[in-house]
C-alpha cells in the first residue's frame, strides 16, 4: 500500500512537471551493442507440429528449443554467430519471479564452477525424471538450442530462466563479465550486456495432467482445462510511406523487407505501419486462488521502436495496426550519421505472455 | 494544549488538568469557550472562591504625578490546589509601578481551590483590575499613609455606589467580532463622555479621563453577552468595554430622559490573546513518555502546512521528512504503516488525500492532536512504530456559526451552532484540480486525464447531553479518484494499458457517550467504517479491495485514593474483506530481506490472481493503573492482550511500564519500556501472495526523557530512545511444505531491526506575540533481513532531522512565519548496471548493497503570511504559503536509464506559493 502511495506521489510529481528525466539518454536510441529481445522456440516437438502451425514459444520437457536472440547495434542487426555469449539456465521454482534463481545464487557462484547443461544420468529410462544441474552452462553460442529437462521441479509446473551475458569484443571479456555477475558485483564493467529470459514450459495443464499420469500428483486433483501451447505472433506487413512536410503520403506505400535497404533523402519523414493479425492473439487461463480456478484472457500487443539515428513519433504502439514516423534529421543529441549514411529502425512485438517477433529495415540516407 | 502544560498537570494532578482562563469577576464556573476549538469545561468543576481580597496600594510617588496613569492591568495566574497563587504575569501592562503593585496584590490573593470530581486541580485565572488613581485628599498634617486604589481589590467590581432603584438607561449585548459569539464577562463601565463626540472613540483618542471621572456605572455581561446599566445621568456618555483577551472598545452615546437606549457591541479578539482555554478530560491525560501536544492556532498558522492538521505533526521531533511533501509519518525510523492514527478512538484507513495533498478531515473540527512516538499506552495496539490520536471537536453553542475557505486545491465549508442542549458541525470540501490540471499540463506530453484527480471528503459530528453523560455521532468520509492515461502520439484510443487509474473512498459512522460520577468514569463507543481500494497500473495490477470494519471500543476508569487511577478497556476490530487482486508474484529476496526488491514484472499468465471473502478479527483488552507513588512520582504499569485471528491465530502480550517523575517544579523525568506487537499486513499473510503462517511483528520500546520548564512559554526536552525488533516480516526465496505440497514461502518472520537515538526540542508556546520550536532528532534505523545478512539501513533512516519553525503577530492582525528544515537525505540502494528482461523488454536493476547510499540533504524554506480582517458580523482570514521559498533541487529519488548505467534524480517540489482565504460569520 505504501509503495502505492509514493507511486501516486511520483505521479503527481509527474504531472507537476517536475520530474526532470532529460539529462537521461533516450532508450530507443542504439547507440553501442544491445540485446532486444530473445525467441525461443521448439524445434523437435514430441509431436509432429501441423503444417502451417506457427512457432510454439513454450515447450515441454524433452522437446528441444532453439534461441534466436535479437542482437542490435549502431550499425544494423548483429549476427548471433558474431556474438560471443554465454548462456546459463536455471530452473525457477515454482512462482518465482523471474531472475530470482540465478540472483539467489550470487557470490556462490563462479564461472568454472557451473556444470554443463547435461541430463545427471543419462543412461536413465526416459520415462523417468531427467534431472539437469541448476544452474548450468548452455552451448556457448550465440543462439544456443537445448532441450527441456524432465525434472520434478519443471513437472510441478516451475519454468526455466535463461541469462545471457557477453562482453565487448574490445574491452570485458565475456568470462569476466559472467563472473562478475555471478560473484554478485552490482557494478561490473559498464561494457558488459547481460538479459534474462523466462522459457515457459507448457502448457500447464498438459504438464499437470503428465504428472498426475506419473503418479507425481495425486488423482483426485482436478486438471484445468487444456490450453493451446503459447505460440509466437507474426508481423505479417511492415509498409513505408514517404510523407511531405505536411505530413501528407508521398506516393503509395511499400512492402519494406526484413532487413531491406532503402534510400531516402536526409530530411524525410516514413510512415511505417505493420500488421500483427489479431488472429494470432490466443486466449488463455489464468489460475485463480492457487488453482481452485481459471479465469480465460487474452493476449495483446506491445511494440517497441528503434533507432539508430534520425527521430521517431513514438516508441511504443498497443494496437496490430501500429503506426509510427521515422524522421531521418538528427535529433537533439543524436550522434552523427555514420559514414556509410545507413541508418537503422526495429520493431519489437510482444504479445504480453512469451511470444514475440521483430522486424527491421535500414535507410540510406541521401544527401 | 502545550507540551509543558501537558507535563505539569499529569505529573501532579493525577491526570485531572483543568486550564481555565477567566477574568474576574467572572466566577470560573462552567463556561462555554470563547473560541472555536476550545473545548467545554466538564461538568463537575467547582470554581475557585476568594477567601482574602487585597488591595492594590496606588504608590504615592505616582499619585502625586501631574497626571497619574489610570486604566486596567490584566494579569494572569494559576490557582494552586493549595489555594494560593503563583506564575502571576502582567499580561495587559498599565505602567511599571502599578504593574508590580498589582503582582503584589495577587501574590497575596488566597482561594478555596478549584475542584473537579472532589479533586482540588490548578486553574489558571486571569484578572481584570481597574485602576484608577485616588483623589487628591486635603493632606493630613503627620499623616504618612500611602493611598489606595480607586480600585483596590480584584474582586468583583461592585455596582456603583449610587446604584439606587434607578432605570435602566443602556442596555445592550457584547459580542466578538466576526463570529458574533456573546461575550460573557465583558466590564462595561459608564463615564462622562467630556468633550469626545458622539459614536466610537477611535484608538488615538482612547485616552483615559485626565481626573477621576465624576461618576461610573458598571456592569458585566452575562452568559448571553447582555449587560445593563442603569441610573446614568442624561447627557453623553462614554462607554468602555473591557474583555481580557479583546481589544478595548470605546463608544460615546446619548443618553436621553427616560428611554432605554439598545445597544450591541462587537469586540475584537487581541491578535496576541493570551487565552489558552483547553480542558484535557480525565481520558486523555494517561501520562505519556514523550507527547507532543499542537495547539489549533499553532496547527493554523505553521507554514509548508496549509494549516493542515495533521501535517502539523510532521515537524515535532522523531518524525523524518516524507518524500515529496507527502503526508507519510515516519515516526523514530519506522515506515509509515507500522504507525497508527486514530480518529475519535479508531482508527481510520487513510490520512491524507492523494498520499499527502491534504487531510482528509477537516482540520477545523480538530481540537486537538497528540502525537506519541513511542512507549505509549495500551489503549493503543497494532503498531509498532508510534501512534497519532486525533480528537474532534464539538460545534459551538454560542449560536450558528459558518465558514468558508478556498485555496489553491480545493474548498470547504463548515456550519455548527446548538441544536436543543447539544451542539452540531457539518462540513464538506471538494477539490478543484479536475479542472486545473488537464488546462496546464502540455497537450502533447504524453500524459492526459481521463478523470482528473478529485477528491471530496464530509463531516457530521452531533453532541448531546444525554443521562448525565455526552452522546457523540459521528460520520465522516473521504473519496479520491485519478484516472491517468500515459498516451504515444500513435495511439488513439484509451488503451486500458496505458492507464493508471485510482479510486480509494470510505465512510465512517461513530457513536461515543461518554460519562463520570464520582470517582468512576466510562465510555463506550461502537465505529463502523467501509472502505475501498481500487487501482489499476497498466493492466500489470489490478486490485480491489473493500473492507467493512466494525470496531468498539469500551473503557472504565475509577480513581483510587488520591494520586491512583485504574482504567481497563477493550478494543475489538472486525474486517471482512472481499478482494480481487491481480498481480506480479511478490519481488525476489534479489536485495536482502525487508523492505528491497527488484520491480520485477511478468507476463500477464504470470499474474497471480485472488478472489477472496475474508475475516480477519482483532480483539484486545487493555488495562493500565497509575500509581501515585508519591506527589512527584507515578508509576504506570499497563498490559495489552491482542488475539491476532485466522490465518495468524495467536495472541500478542504486550507489558508496558512507564515512569514518571517531578524532579523540581520544572523538571520532569520519564523513563519507559515495553512491547508493541503488530500483525501482518494483509497481502503478507495471504495463502496465495504471502505466508498465512506468518507471526506478528513485535518491538521492544525504551526510552528516557527528562523535560525542563523555562522561564515564560519556554521549554526544553530531550528523549533518548532505543528500540529493537523481531520477528520482522521478510521475503524467503524458499519452498516449504505446505498442505502436502512443496509452495513458495515468500515471507517468513527472519527480520529483525533496531533503533536508537535521541530527540531534543526548544519550544516557546503560544501565548504572547512568537510561537514556534526548534527540533532535533538524530537517530539510526536498521535492519537485518535475514540471518547472518548484514545490517542495513532501514527504507525511512534519516539520520539528522532538524526543524526551525517561528511564527510571529504583527500589528493589525498580520502574522509571518517560517519553517526551515534540514534533514539528511533518504537512504537509497546504488545502481550502475541493469539486466535487460527479453520477454517484455524492460531493464532490471543490478542492485548494489540495500540502502547502501543516501540522497543529497535535504533544506528547505517555508513562508507564511497571514491577515485578518475582522468586521463586526464577519471575520475574513487570508494567507500565503510559499514552500521551498528559495527553490531548493532538493533530490527525492534516481532515476535510471534503460541500461541502468545512467541516473538522474527526481527533485522534491519546487517553489509552491498557496493562497487561500477563510470567510467566517
């Protein structure tokens, strides 16, 4: 209640103008090396995935995922085979909020003390559990893929935490930048990139109806209704329009491809609009009262814009038919443009549980 | 009430403090108060009689002056129990001589002590003595006998001497000007007019007679203000009205043969009214450790307050700053939720507006508020920190009376007046920045209103006299509602996500009565309050939460012997909740324990959701005895038994004893220790956010203080204090076995904390022209979240707190004052990196040691300017505030970057003037 009250204060502080929040660096500007986002995503199914299925973002134990991180830069979209990034899971327990595993193991932890990210027992039957150390060391690569350990803590519906860290290939080492964190610094070197990502496993309730035919949960505990596994959204049109100083279109707008590169002179406004269907919204149960019931909602959009030089309307859209304007004129601070005159723009969409998809493309700006 | 007032009469009086200021020759019976807030003399008092008059030797030296000064001296004093008198001040001067002769005089004035309940109490009197210089007698020869005063002695003022069987020729009513209240014991005296003309004798002209007036009649109002003179002779005459504590009017009339002349009067209350008429029931005198006392003109006039009264409060010593002006109390270190705040003996859910904007009574209807910061009484429970009790007061019965106030938020009005043999006060105040805020806030930036914040609250207070006793109803309420909505130039709709919305209210009906006879006294008072908490922030928290209380609280009292009193009580506190709560799992244990915590929010199937129909029950029961061990040394043992029910199911056991001591007559020593337990708040013990296997929290309160009257209206005190605590609610990150299944612990009882430090205050009481205090605190508080966790400091640790505040009357009713306050800033927990959460894009902190750094210090400086203009039917009060006079970039909290690596600050409010005005009729 008390943090509710400050909240309102800082509000009203909001709204009396005096929250100064300008002498920040604005955060849909990339100026170095970020990490945007992370897909996971199933790519050995325990089931045949149906034709046309889009990307399941949760997966269930044995089934393998892969990781598609969105690594940006000042100079366009990184290759994740260029990035040297260490990954290390951890296993959640149960209602935990995100990041509190590895965090809870601070200053214990060293680098070369973490275990690789191998079934204890490999020769086990596979219908028995297949514990996996927590927490422990992922492929090291860029996009590393793994597969969902069958534990008691995953069949009692606890989730996976994935972190990622890397250093700067001319300053930090990535190893220096994981032992730093791990050692529990809060002020490891400021070129260190570190993120976390929460791997759902699921759907619950084929995970609780797994564990009950397992014996792991008792029989007469009633089983939620099944849900449709968590799957990614698509951006389904990514359209530039030209717009005059009157913010009038100039011509008609264009498909922009994923990564496609377009002139433009120095100066000029775009209109990108995008498309997420609402049909890839899905609904879901959301338990009630610790599982005594489920209440169903449903998935919305949230898009986040990039840059990398030149000015933007907004930075966020709520809607599948977002919108936003790309002014490529310097903006305030912005550093200058680059020599090879490219600059950037990326779309990041979520759909407020797991799924995600981006796209982006880069202007040549003309003289 | 002033702290050394307080002080004085608990010490010695066993509780019982009656301060009545009365001029002769009003008698002090029972009396209705001339202001507002001053509360009634109980029923019970038995005024002080004069056994031995004396006179008022006029000096010789003086009579033989050219011109000897005539005129009045008031003068003020206690009555002591033993009937003699004492702190005789000079409190209207006529000229120094006379001035001593008339300490003189009442120095040597003895009484039949004043009693109350067949008690002898000390009552402070004031007196009116008229002096006029003797006639000019054919000397003597041999004789060296001094003269003596027209008016001699301070007793009742005879009717004239001629006062015949002759008419009555003026007849009229005195009453105060701008409220119209009747005046009792107003000296109206009759005289020649001489060369002054007709109408009123303007202030210049208000000389008195150069010779002894060739006649007077006199007379003193009654109850209702009247007064009549008779056997006046024909022709002009002058009139002089004489009120302690109101400036002196004088009126020339004619006086025709044989007609009545009908006259009504309006005096003006002195700007320095030395009046200090506060009668402290025998309820409310439970001898405390430490106890600040506000008086309500002081509460009106501290600047930075508005006249706010409850944050009047925040500037007595123990009490950190709240951040941004807020009206958190933050009381010895501990968070404003392990303090508690009653109203009318419950307690209430919310204090302030919006957090801290204004209260949410109106601070009109408050007579007084006590302020305990520690080692308090066991008819307070459920707290750990202090506790803050707030008392009402009754509407007036010297007829109806309104008034109207408007500042820069928001305006009220208030009605009260008498209804049959009891009293009444309504009043209701809306704000306006609904109307304010959208038509300045920039169109384009970013933020708009759906509903602008408003708030409105009301009041009803009825008291009757009913079998001997006094029947209080009571019904009082408060609602706020803010829709805002965070908006991108891309959006266009009101997406619910993008929307922070708030709407908390709640409404309260009390019934009290009240009662004494002989040695006993009772009371019994049944609460009844419904509130709800309703917020949204960005689809991310949902709550809503209603709550019906029904609370009773009973108590008996008797006195035994002479200097002993046992009172037992009970508190008994009913809650049903209904909740429906969406929300993030609570924060991880990622920065140790209580109080940290990462923000850390999931997706939207990460909710936790509660539908819930709960009963959470508080009963308590309560006894002290106070012990009169000796004149000067009480001792108070007290215990409290609190059942803390379902899920908690346990039972609080809270010994206090208190110690108190008149090492001097103007040195008191207190000393106490005891155990304050407080339950767990409802989101911590809950099954599904929290431990329903939690304990209470519990304190161990010590503290000494000793408190030093000085000479005047000054005073010194200083209160060292430690408290430790345990069983401290904490975040766990650890599983436990529940109902056969492994579960989330998410709290457990593993804190535990101390404070310690001291208090020190320099206070000048109001009564003359400067009121104000100088206080300092400077203090520690820490935790420890978890075992074998370092100590850290606590979230409300401000090490040095000081506060400077003087308030001064000018002439012509103007008043300035100042507040500065210099605090040391809060403590904060340093962040240089951040983890980017991929699944929503938000940036986590990297937390650094949990409160390991500290916001700049904090000075700030207040303004107040006050005017009152008051007419005869109508008073008009105007005021300006000006907060952080100098603009202060006070910082209140960092800001980061999305990576965390840069940071900014928040700043504290800037300069904010306020105006507002009252109109009271």
């Amino acid at each position: 209640m008390v943090g509710m009250v400050r909240g309102l204060v800082w509000l009203f502080a909001f709204a009396m103008g005096v929250v100064g929040c300008g002498d920040l660096p604005d955060s849909q500007l990339v100026i170095e090396r970020r990490i945007l986002a992370a897909r996971p995503w199933v790519v050995d199914a325990l089931e045949p995935t149906a034709a046309g299925a889009r990307d399941r973002a949760e997966a269930l134990p044995l089934e393998t995922l892969q990781i598609d991180p969105l690594w940006v830069g000042p100079n366009g979209v990184i290759p994740s085979d260029d990035v040297d990034a260490i990954w290390i899971a951890c296993e959640l327990t149960l209602g935990a909020a995100p990041f509190t595993c590895l965090s809870e193991r601070f200053g214990d932890l060293t680098l070369d003390d973490l275990p690789a990210c191998v079934v204890d027992d490999p020769d086990a039957p596979p219908s028995s559990p297949r514990q996996v150390p927590s927490p422990c060391l992922l492929e090291r690569t860029g996009a590393p893929s793994f597969t969902v350990p069958l534990s008691t803590g995953i069949l009692a519906g606890a989730d996976l935490e994935l972190t990622v860290v890397t250093g700067d290939p001319d300053g930090t080492s990535t190893e220096a930048c994981a032992d730093a964190l791990l050692a529990g610094e809060w002020d490891p070197p400021s070129d260190c990139i570190y993120g976390v990502q929460v791997v759902p496993v699921g759907p619950k309730p084929t995970l609780l109806a797994a564990a009950q035919a397992a014996g792991l949960v008792p029989d007469d505990v009633a089983l939620p209704p099944a849900d449709d596994p968590d799957t990614h959204p698509r951006i389904t049109s990514f359209r530039v329009t030209v717009l005059d100083d009157d913010g009038e279109a100039v011509g008609e707008a264009r498909e922009v491809a994923r990564g496609e590169i377009v002139d433009v002179p120095r100066g000029t406004t775009l209109r990108i609009d995008t498309t997420s269907p609402q049909a890839d919204l899905q609904k879901f149960s959301v338990v009630v009262n610790d599982g005594a019931s489920a209440e169903e909602r449903e998935e919305s959009y949230t898009g986040q814009w990039f840059r990398t030089w030149g000015s933007q309307l907004a930075t966020a859209s709520l809607s599948p038919e977002s919108y936003n304007e790309w002014t490529l004129d310097p903006d305030g601070d912005d550093p200058e443009l680059p020599e090879d005159g490219l600059a950037h723009l990326y779309y990041v969409v979520r759909d407020a549980r797991h799924g995600v998809a981006w796209w982006w493309f880069t202007a040549r700006v003309v003289p | 009430m002033n702290m050394h007032f307080a002080s004085r009469t608990n010490v010695r009086y066993r509780g019982l403090a009656v301060a009545v200021a009365l001029a002769l020759p009003v008698a002090a019976e029972a009396a209705e108060p001339p202001a507002p807030g001053a509360a009634a003399v109980p029923e019970g008092l038995t005024a002080p009689e004069l056994e031995t008059p004396q006179s008022l030797v006029y000096p010789p030296e003086l009579a033989a002056a050219e011109q000897p000064p005539s005129g009045t001296i008031l003068v003020a004093f206690v009555v002591a129990t033993d009937g003699s008198t004492k702190e005789a001040t000079i409190v209207q001067s006529l000229h120094p001589e006379l001035d001593a002769a008339a300490l003189d005089a009442v120095a040597r004035l003895h009484y039949r002590p004043a009693t109350y309940a067949g008690n002898a109490v000390e009552v402070s009197l004031q007196m009116a003595i008229e002096v006029t210089p003797p006639p000019r007698p054919e000397p003597e020869p041999g004789s060296g006998a001094a003269p003596e005063a027209a008016v001699p002695t301070p007793t009742p003022t005879p009717e004239p001497a001629a006062a015949a069987p002759t008419p009555v020729r003026i007849r009229g009513t005195v009453r105060e000007a701008g409220v119209r209240a009747p005046l009792r014991g107003a000296i109206v005296t009759a005289m020649p007019a001489g060369e002054l003309p007709i109408g009123k004798v303007p202030f210049r002209k208000r000389r008195p007679p150069s010779d002894v007036p060739a006649w007077t009649v006199q007379s003193t109002t009654d109850d209702a203000g009247h007064f009549s003179l008779a056997g006046v002779p024909d022709g002009r005459t002058r009139v002089a009205i004489l009120t302690p504590g109101f400036e002196r009017l004088d009126y020339v009339l004619e006086v025709h043969g044989g007609e009545v002349t009908e006259v009504t009067w309006f005096q003006v209350r002195m700007n320095t009214n030395p009046y200090r008429t506060e009668v402290l029931t025998e309820a409310e005198t439970m001898p405390e450790i430490t106890r600040h006392a506000v008086e309500r003109e002081e509460i009106q006039r501290i600047p930075g307050t508005n006249g706010d009264a409850l944050r009047s409060v925040q500037n007595l010593p123990g009490m950190a700053r709240a951040a941004f002006g807020g009206g958190d109390l933050i009381i010895r270190g501990a968070a404003p939720g392990d303090s508690v705040v009653y109203l009318g003996g419950h307690e209430i859910p919310a204090l302030f507006h919006f957090g801290g904007l204004t209260s949410v009574f109106n601070s009109d209807l408050v007579a007084r508020i006590d302020y305990l910061p520690g080692n308090f009484d066991g008819r307070y429970g459920d707290a750990t920190g202090g506790a803050v009790s707030v008392t009402t007061r009754r509407g007036r019965r010297d007829g109806h009376h309104s008034a109207v106030d408007v500042d820069v938020f928001d305006a009220g009005a208030l009605v009260e007046g008498p209804v049959g043999k009891g009293s009444f006060a309504l009043s209701a105040r809306r704000s306006y920045i609904d109307a304010i805020l959208p038509a300045i806030l920039p169109r384009d930036g970013g933020l708009r209103f759906t509903a602008a914040p408003r708030y409105w609250d009301y009041q009803a207070q009825i008291d009757y006299p009913l079998w001997g006793g006094t029947l209080t109803a009571r019904a009082f309420g408060s609602d706020d509602r803010t829709v805002l909505l965070f908006a991108e130039q891309n959006e266009d709709g009101d997406d619910l996500r993008s929307q922070f919305e708030t709407r908390q209210w709640f409404h309260r009906a009390d019934l009290a009565y009240e009662r004494r006879w002989g040695r006993w006294s009772a009371m019994i008072s049944p609460s009844y309050r419904r509130d709800s908490f309703q917020q949204r922030v960005v689809e991310i928290f949902d709550f809503d939460i209603v709550t019906d209380r029904l609370s009773v609280r009973g108590e008996v009292a008797r006195t035994v012997g002479k200097r002993s009193e046992l009172r037992v009580g009970t508190e008994l506190v009913n809650d049903w909740i209904s909740a429906d709560v969406a929300s993030p799992p609570p924060p991880g244990d990622t920065t140790g324990g209580r109080g940290g915590g990462n923000a850390v929010a999931g997706g939207l199937n990460d909710q936790l959701i509660r539908k819930v129909d709960d009963y959470r029950g508080r009963p308590a029961l309560y006894g002290s005895f106070r012990i009169g061990l000796h004149d000067r040394v009480t001792l108070t043992p007290s215990v409290r038994l609190t059942y803390y029910s379902a899920p908690t199911n346990r039972v609080a056991f809270e010994p206090r004893l208190r110690f108190e001591a008149d090492a001097t007559k103007t040195t008191r020593i207190t000393a106490g220790a005891g155990i304050f337990s407080q339950g767990p708040q409802l989101v911590q013990n809950d099954a599904v956010f929290g431990n329903p296997d939690l304990r209470p929290e519990n304190a161990l309160h010590t503290s000494i203080g000793v408190e030093q009257k000085l000479r005047g209206d000054w005073s010194i005190s200083g209160t060292g204090f430690y408290k430790h605590l345990w069983s401290l609610v904490s975040t766990s990150p650890d599983e436990i076995e529940r109902g056969g299944q492994r579960v989330p612990e998410r709290y457990d009882n593993a804190g535990i904390g101390r404070v310690y430090g001291g208090e020190f205050m320099v206070r000048k009481a109001l009564g003359g022209k400067l009121f104000g205090w100088a206080s300092y605190t400077i203090s520690r508080s820490e935790v420890q979240g978890r075992p074998g966790q370092s100590w850290a400091l606590f979230d409300y640790d401000q090490t040095h707190i000081l506060t400077l505040i003087a308030s001064y009357k000018l002439p012509r009713n103007w008043q300035i004052g100042t507040r500065f306050r210099l605090t040391s800033g809060n403590p904060t927990t340093p962040v240089a990196h951040g983890v980017t959460q991929l699944y929503d894009g938000v940036g986590l902190a990297l937390p650094g040691p949990y409160n390991g750094d500290r916001m700049r210090t904090f000075h700030q400086l207040d303004l107040r300017i006050d005017k009152t203009w008051t007419m005869r039917r109508v008073r008009l009060h105007t005021y300006l505030d000006i907060q952080n006079v100098y603009n202060a970039k006070n910082p209140e909290m960092r800001i980061y970057s999305w990576n965390f690596k840069k940071s900014t600050s928040i700043n504290s409010l800037p300069i904010i003037p306020s105006i507002g005005l009252k109109l009271e009729w």
